[in-house]
C-alpha cells in the first residue's frame, strides 16, 4: 500500500475541531507541565476541600463523642439510682407481706434483693463523679444501711411472735426511713436526669449537623472532582484522543493530524509518532513487496500441494484398484511378485502424499478430527499386524502389553493409528538389527491414557530431542539409505493435539527412545468396541457364479475407479453392472432397473452422494435396495452417520477388493425379502 510522506493533511482529511487552536502564554506554560505535575494541579482544589470538609467533620465527631460519654455517665446514675430505690421498695414489700400473715414466703427472696440492692449502691458509688454527688451517694449508702437493718428488726420481732399493736413503730419507723431514702435518690438523680436529656439533644444536633457538614463536603468534592475531570477531559483527553488518531491514521496509511508541540508526555508521544510515520514511510514500500512475495509464495504453495494431491491420487486409485486384480489373477510366480511390489508402492505413495496433504491442512489450520470412545487394545492390534512384516524383515520383535479391553481414549479412532504407525515404523526403521519394540500404556491421575512406544535403537541427544519436531527435519540424512520424509514427527504431535492430546520423547543416547502419547481418558467402553472398525482378513475371491444373477448400480464419476469395478465384476459371471457418473441419473436408473445392489459414491458433481443416498431411502421402490458406499471419506464421524442412515455397508478408497467381495457374496446370499446386509466399515484409506 503507497503512502504519502507526512505533512500537513488535505481539507477533506482534517476532521472539524481536530487541528491545533492558537493558545497563550499561561496555556503554553500549562501544556509543558508533565501530566503528574497537572493531575497534582486538578486534583488539589478537590483535595484541598475535602481536606477541610473532612477535618470540621472530624472535630465535630469528636465533640459528639464527648457529649455522648457525659450522656452515658450520667445515665449509669440514673439508671443506679433507680435499681436502688427499687430494691429498697421491693424489699419494704416483702418484709410488711410477712408483718401482716406471718407468712415466711413473703420473705423468700429477701436476701437475693438485699444482695441487689447492695450492686445497686456500688454501681451508683462508681458512676458518680462531682464531690457533691459522691457526699448524695454517701447518704444513699448510709440511708440503705439503716433501711435495712430496720427490716431486719422487723423480721426479728414478727419470729418472736410480736402483734401487730407491738410492729407498729417498727413498722412506722422503717416507713419513714423508706421515704428519706426516696427523697435521697430523688435528690441525686435530678441532675443526671436533665444532663441526660441536655446531652441528648446535643448529640442530636451534632448529628444533624455533622450530617449535613458530609453532604457538602460530599457536593463540593464532586463539584471540584468534576472541574478536574473537565479539566482533563478538554485538555489532556483532547490531545490523547488526538495522538490517538493519528497513531490509527499511522497504521492505516494516511496524512497526520497537525498538534501543537508541547514538551509534556502526549507531546513528546505526538512526535514519537511523526518519527516512527517517517520510518515506516522508508519502509513501507519494501515490506508491501516482501508482503506480495509471500502472499504468491503461499497461494503457489497450496495451489502445488492441491493440484499434486488430485493429479497423483486420481491415478493413484486405478494403479491400486488394477494391480489388487492383478494379484487375483492367475499368474505365476514371478509376475504375481511383481504386480505385489506394484501394490506395495502405490500404498507407500499414497501415504506420503497423505501425509504431505495433512501436513499442509495442520500448518492452515484446517485439520478435522472426529472424536469418539476408542478401544486402545483394539488399534494398537492393528497396528502391530501393518508393520509386522516391516519387524520381520529386521528381525526385530515387538511386544504388545496393550491387552486390556477396558483401557479407552478419547480419539478420532483413524488419526490415532496414524500416528501409532507413525511412532512404530519410526522405532522399526531406527532400531538396531535384532531389537524389541514394547507398547505399554498407564493411566494418570488427572485422566489421561498415556501410550508409550519403547525401542532399543541409538537414542537422540537433548539437542536432536527438539529437531526431531522441526518439518522436513531430518535426522538421518547422513547415517544412511533410510527412507522417510521428515514430516511424520511433527504430523504425529500436531494430530495428537487436534485430539486434544500431547506427544513427547524421552530418550537416552545408546539405550534407546520412548515416545508417550496422551490422551483423555474415554469410560464408554461398549461403544468404543462398537464404533471401533475391524480388520479384515477375506481372501480373495476367484472368477466364479453368485448362484443367482445380480445388477450392480455404480455411481462414481471417476472413470478410473469405473474401469476397476467392471473389470473387477467381469470375473463374476451372474454380475451385471450399471455405471453412471452423476446422482441424477443414478436416480432414475436406479428406479428403472431395481438393482440388487447400489454403489453410491459420496462427492459427485451436482447432487451430492449423501442426498441421492436419501432420496433412494425415501422412495417406496428403492428403499429396500442395499446402498453400499464407496468414498474417500474416512471420517468416523461420516461413517456412523451414513450407516446409521441406514447404509448396508460403507467401503472406503483406495478400494479394497475382498471387502467388495464379500460384500457381494452377502448379497447373494441374503433372501429376497430379507433385511439389508450390515457389513463393518472398512478404513483401506484416508481422505
């Protein structure tokens, strides 16, 4: 992208209110404060207020604490001078109960009164404070002496059996001592009483003064706040949001907006920012042409990598679809031989061109994974019977201890015997002459499987322990003739990952390398054994008769794997074939002839296979047919979902002859009005 060199912006560039306005001397001097030096200046009237505000409110509480405690004082006597007066009274009750009925329960409680009465005089002796109250609260104590030791007379004549003629004075004199008791308390709670009520009313009036004290301090803070943030708001924020534009106007190529110089933070930004608009302008025109290299480097790239996937893989199919007729054939020795090595390096090209795509998926981010519960035992069984003619050949024995049928992960059941293979042939190719290869596996604490792939070859230091991962990397480059591309590893630990797994080695020089793969554990067993394809092991058909005639439908629309299935149905004397290379036409033959048997390819031009497979289904003349697909996708997911649609069998290319094979003996065999056959998936290829 070209740009302009900065400079003054173009009329139609310069947003209204954006360019610099002519400033004095005092908002000179204001711009080249630094921006703690302002936020002290704005900040310092609210500050300052709040101070204040804050420092009378202070003084005031202080105030109102004062008379609170004088309130508090003052209420203890009271409130003692009241539990006297009370006690005393309760205990004249009791004692002139008793004089009247010679009742001793009148006089049950009277020691627990005198023992109150007694707290209430100590508490009032502690409460009070000026000389005269404690000369009153000397009276009170003395006034409750005399009261009670009258009462005690009393009591004392009443048992002597004293009648009321004789308990008259006593009774007269203990009166008398009751009512100067009440005068006494009276006299000296007085006071207390309206300080009380003096002090109250100046607590409440402090509050309400302190309250409204906190109000105004509470507005002319936010009054004073709010001029800052203004302050801030029309200036600072101004000429932030200024820089801030034209650092957004830097990255998108265009003119900047003019700013007044300033020596502060923002204006030493703003230049900071015209510098680096210069520099990237020197720039630019360089980066945008390594930027366009990449870019047509890139689109080369997977343009390459796409069309050598097709070009070689459409062949690919007829070379292995004619050479498995080939091995069926009736050749000798030697040409049997030969048409074995055929089939041996088309699968070997196949797999790489497999692993080039997928590399290539991983490194742009379109890597698909299907998850789902997989048996552990089950995949590394297979894997063991791919690679064991590889061991043989080396001498090289690979021990197993993967047996447990309850052990499951969480997988795409194909990517993980991918990289199992992957890890295995690696430890084979690696190993010395004559070695052992032991699987294993172990579950974590924190659920995980973690399976492991030990061998007894040369080990890799800590340094070729971090190469192995790098693409195209490869290690044995200079030890000798080793066949492999340098991308298996790193395919292996970024599949892993798409699973949501981890792959990593271990490994010590001359003793030998563990690589460990975990994955989430998965608990439902049943299914994984049910999801989980088998291996097959049909031996191939010869030419012969069904027993009955049977029509064959093949909708496929590559020539090629058309040219293999009718040579493969030639050496089937009762088998008729039906091609067509589109859905629609599919349709109608397929309505027309009632074929005892549809093969449906799923990517075809126009209709895809998945709807005809529908359509077929849907249709009362059809829906009994058996559809057996045969596709590229070896998605466990596309799998399930096409048999559970009610897919007789779902065949996978490259085509492998014996499935197809007896696939078709099933067929014949089935009853006419029977239920359509049900044979396992067959994984012979990937996508």
């Amino acid at each position: 992208m070209a740009r302009t060199s900065a400079g003054p912006p173009a009329a139609s560039e310069t947003p209204a209110g954006t360019g610099p306005r002519r400033v004095g001397r005092l908002g000179q001097w204001w711009l080249n404060r630094s921006v703690p030096v302002k936020g002290i200046l704005a900040l310092s009237v609210p500050i300052l207020a709040l101070v204040g505000v804050s420092s009378s409110a202070f003084v005031l509480q202080l105030e109102e604490r004062s008379e609170r405690q004088a309130a508090v004082a003052a209420n203890r006597i009271v409130m003692s001078s009241v539990g006297v007066l009370q006690s005393a009274t309760d205990m004249e009750t009791r004692v002139r109960g008793y004089a009247a009925t010679a009742d001793r329960s009148f006089v049950t409680g009277f020691d627990e009164d005198a023992t109150a009465l007694d707290d209430f005089v100590d508490r009032l002796d502690s409460a009070v404070v000026t000389d005269e109250e404690r000369t009153a609260a000397a009276s009170v104590r003395g006034t409750v002496l005399t009261h009670v030791a009258q009462l005690y007379v009393v009591m004392g004549e009443v048992s002597a059996g004293a009648d009321r003629g004789q308990l008259l004075n006593p009774l007269a004199k203990s009166r008398a001592i009751m009512d100067d008791l009440r005068a006494e308390v009276g006299s000296i709670r007085s006071g207390p009483e309206a300080t009380v009520a003096t002090k109250r009313a100046q607590v409440n009036a402090l509050e309400i003064t302190i309250l409204r004290l906190q109000i105004t301090g509470l507005v002319v803070g936010l009054l004073t706040g709010a001029a800052g943030i203004a302050l801030f708001s029309f200036g600072i924020s101004r000429r932030v949001k200024g820089a801030a534009a034209n650092a957004q106007r830097l990255g998108e190529g265009r003119r900047l907006l003019p700013m007044r110089a300033a020596t502060d933070e923002i204006g030493r930004l703003k230049a900071s920012i015209a510098d680096a608009d210069r520099l990237l302008h020197s720039r630019l025109e360089e980066l945008a042409t390594a930027r366009d290299q990449a870019l047509t480097a890139t689109h080369t790239k997977n343009s390459f990598l796409s069309r050598t996937s097709h070009e070689l893989r459409t062949p690919l199919n007829a070379i292995l679809g004619f050479a498995q007729l080939l091995e069926m054939s009736d050749l000798d020795e030697e040409d049997r031989e030969s048409a074995e090595h055929i089939h041996q390096a088309g699968r070997h090209l196949l797999a790489l061109i497999n692993e080039l795509i997928d590399i290539s998926r991983v490194e742009s981010g379109d890597l698909q994974v299907s998850m789902e519960p997989i048996s552990v035992a089950r995949v590394t069984r297979e894997v063991v019977a791919l690679v064991g003619p590889l061991a043989a050949a080396r001498q090289i024995t690979i021990y197993n201890r993967i047996t447990d049928p309850a052990v499951a992960v969480s997988a795409d059941y194909q990517r993980l015997k991918q990289v199992l293979v992957n890890l295995v042939s690696n430890a084979i190719k690696y190993n010395r002459h004559a070695g052992e290869i032991t699987l294993d596996h172990r579950r974590t604490a924190d659920g995980v499987i973690e399976l492991r792939v030990t061998d007894t070859g040369q080990g890799l230091s800590e340094a070729d322990q971090e190469r192995i991962w790098m693409p195209f990397e490869r290690l044995d480059a200079d030890r000798g003739p080793i066949e492999g591309t340098g991308i298996g590893l790193p395919l292996a630990r970024a599949l892993a990952e798409a699973m949501h797994g981890t792959l990593t080695v271990r490994s010590t020089v001359g003793q030998g390398s563990t690589f460990t793969v975990g994955l989430p554990v998965a608990d439902d067993i049943v299914a994984a054994d049910a999801r989980s394809p088998q291996s097959q092991s049909v031996p191939p058909a010869q030419a012969g008769t069904l027993g009955r005639s049977l029509t064959v439908l093949s909708i496929e629309d590559n020539m090629a794997n058309s040219q293999v299935l009718d040579r493969i149905f030639r050496t089937w004397t009762d088998v008729s074939l039906i091609a067509t290379d589109n859905a629609e036409s599919g349709l109608e033959l397929a309505v027309d002839h009632r074929p005892d048997l549809i093969l449906l390819d799923l990517h075809l031009p126009g209709m895809s296979g998945e709807e005809a497979f529908q359509r077929l289904r849907a249709d009362p003349g059809t829906t009994s047919i058996p559809i057996v697909v045969l596709s590229a996708d070896a998605t466990p997911g596309t799998v399930r979902r096409l048999l559970a649609r009610g897919a007789s069998a779902y065949l996978t290319k490259p085509l492998d002859l014996p499935s197809l094979y007896q696939v078709l003996e099933d067929v014949t065999h089935r009853s006419a009005d029977g239920p359509a056959v049900a044979v396992p998936a067959v994984r012979s290829g990937r996508p």
